[in-house]
C-alpha cells in the first residue's frame, strides 16, 4: 500500500510539472490559454495549438522519456553490479553513441542517420565490452572482468571521438559535435517521439518482469544461484535491456549525464532497495528532473543552456554526498 501511495505521488508532481512546463518558454502561455487548448474553448490564441502540439508537447513528452529511461538504466546497472558509483555509461554506451553522433555529423549525413548511427554506436560499444568480458574470462560469469571491459572500450571510443573532434572542421563540423554532445531537446519533433518511445517500452517491460528477481541478485551471485536464479541469464536480458533504453533516448538527445547516477539514490530513499517499487519510481522521478532541468534550459537566459551543463551543475555536489555515504559503510 506504501508503495501504491509513493507511485501515485510522482505521478502527481509530474502531472503537475507537466502542466506548469507548457505555459514555460520563449513563447508564454498564460494558463487560461492552456485551459482553453485542453478544453476546445473560446478565447484561444491562433498559435497556441501550433506551438503545443508541434513544439512544446513533444519536447515535454521526450524530458519526461530522456530523464526516465536514464534513471531506469542507472537502477539497473547499479542493482546488478551492486554499486552504487554505477551509471548508465559504465558499458561505454555514452561513448560509443557519442562516436556514432560525431562520425555522421562529420560525414554531414542527414538528423535521421545521425540518430541510427548513434544508436548503433552505443548498442556495438556495449557488445564489443561484452564480448571482451567473455574472452578474458573464458566462459566465467565474473562482474569485475566485464566492468574492466565496459572501461577499457569506454575509453577507446572516448579516444575514436577526441579523433573525430581534432580532424573535424573547426568553423562547421566541430561546433555541431560539441553541442550535440553537450545534450539537447532543441530538435525533437512528433516523428522522433514515434521512434524512441517504442524501443524504451519494449526495453522496459522486461526490466519490469525481472525486478524481484534482481533483489535475489543483490544478496550476491552464489546465493541466487542457490535460489534457482539463473545469474548469466539475468545478467543479459538487463545489460541488453538497459542498454537499448540508453541507447535510444542518447540518440535523439545528445550525452546527458549525471541522471542514471543520481536520480535512483534519489528514489531510494523513498522506496529502499526493492527493485519492483525503485524502478517505476525512478523512471517518474527521472522524468521530473529532467522536466525541469530542460525548462530551465530553454527559459533561464536569452540562449538555451546545454542539458548536460546543468545536470553536471546539479549532480556533482550530490555525487559527493553519495561518496562520503559509500566510504561509511558498504552498499
């Protein structure tokens, strides 16, 4: 009954910051214009309907799916690696999609191929980790060799693109990597939402399915096992499922860090360590943060802010915190 309570009250809080968000921008819309849209009354401003449904809804539905699809792969990897320094990245998922972005920009391929090639980026950098993790383990499910290899290929496709910035024509191609890379919503429209929102359903509902069986997973490997979980298998569907969510969302809106890290400490100090309560609490409250944070970008000054910049703003004293907490006691 808690945990209904704790869900029925995010999703109030982003009901609420939904509706605040819409009258929000460079183009204000008093409430009484937004009443008069939702409703079909009398009053409305011509432009009204044009600035919601083909700029603003869009881009609120992408922060709500971009903020919660983050948070719901940061749950993931930090419930399976059972540490809470974990972050969506830890697979070089951000690099890989960051290298994909850079070489179809750099290639002045079109938006559409620039989104596939970072999807593709992200999905092969985390199969190249995995990949490695199985041939220097040689058929053992051990965690730590499979974290080694999410940094080492994390760092060469962070080097793959540091090469594509340093070759990348300064005055044109550089600047358009740069600010991709920085995060954005500026350019989500109807057709991209019809894209995402599918691959973040489809990933998700597995999460959702597999949850209990990741706090089996929490008392350690050999302990599940006893239980009749099988780790291998579990350990798959999630890397292969969070992934696609990260992948997907990083696509259409540039890196964005910080969300995946912060967001699920955050929703478990509400819901505590049960996964089937922190993974629907971290998607709506991931989704709130990032609600907000890209509001902020889009209003706080005459030019909008990158995500990234102010998520690292607004993450990086609380990843201090997490820190001082984790030299305390064990997680």
């Amino acid at each position: 009954m808690k945990g209904i309570s704790i869900i029925l009250l995010c999703l109030g809080v982003l009901a609420t910051g939904l509706l605040l968000s819409l009258g929000i921008g460079r183009y204000p819309v008093s409430p009484a214009q937004i009443l008069a849209w939702i409703t079909g009354g009398s009053g409305l401003d011509g432009n009204v309907p044009l600035v919601m449904l083909q700029i603003r809804m869009p881009r609120l539905v992408a922060a709500v799916a971009v903020g919660g699809a983050l948070a719901l792969s940061g749950a993931s990897y930090q419930g399976l690696f059972r540490n809470p320094m974990v972050s969506p990245d830890i697979l070089g998922v951000s690099s890989g999609s960051g290298f994909g972005a850079a070489l179809a920009i750099l290639l002045s391929l079109p938006a559409a191929t620039v989104q596939l090639m970072s999807f593709a980026g992200g999905i092969t950098a985390v199969l190249v980790a995995v990949s490695i993790s199985k041939y220097i383990g040689k058929g053992r499910d051990s965690v730590l060799v499979l974290v080694l290899s999410g940094i080492v290929v994390s760092s060469l496709f962070g080097a793959l693109l540091s090469m594509l910035k340093y070759i990348a024509d300064p005055l044109d191609k550089l600047p358009a990597i740069t600010f991709w890379l920085l995060g954005s919503l500026v350019d989500i429209r109807p057709m991209d939402l019809a894209v995402v929102l599918p691959v973040v359903i489809i990933a998700t509902i597995p999460l959702a399915l597999v949850s209990w069986k990741l706090n089996v997973m929490s008392f350690g490997e050999e302990e599940a096992r006893s239980l009749g979980v099988p780790t291998g298998v579990m350990r798959a569907v999630i890397i292969v499922c969070a992934t696609m969510v990260s992948a997907s969302v990083i696509s259409v809106c540039g890196i964005i860090g910080w969300i995946g890290l912060v967001v699920p400490h955050i929703a478990r100090f509400l819901t505590g360590p049960d996964h089937r309560l922190l993974f629907p609490v971290s998607f709506l409250f991931g989704g709130t943060f990032m609600l907000a944070v890209d509001t902020i970008a889009r209003s706080a000054a005459s030019v909008e802010i990158p995500l990234g910049i102010i998520t690292a703003v607004a993450g990086a004293p609380f990843f201090i915190w997490i820190m001082k907490q984790s030299s305390q006691k064990s997680w």
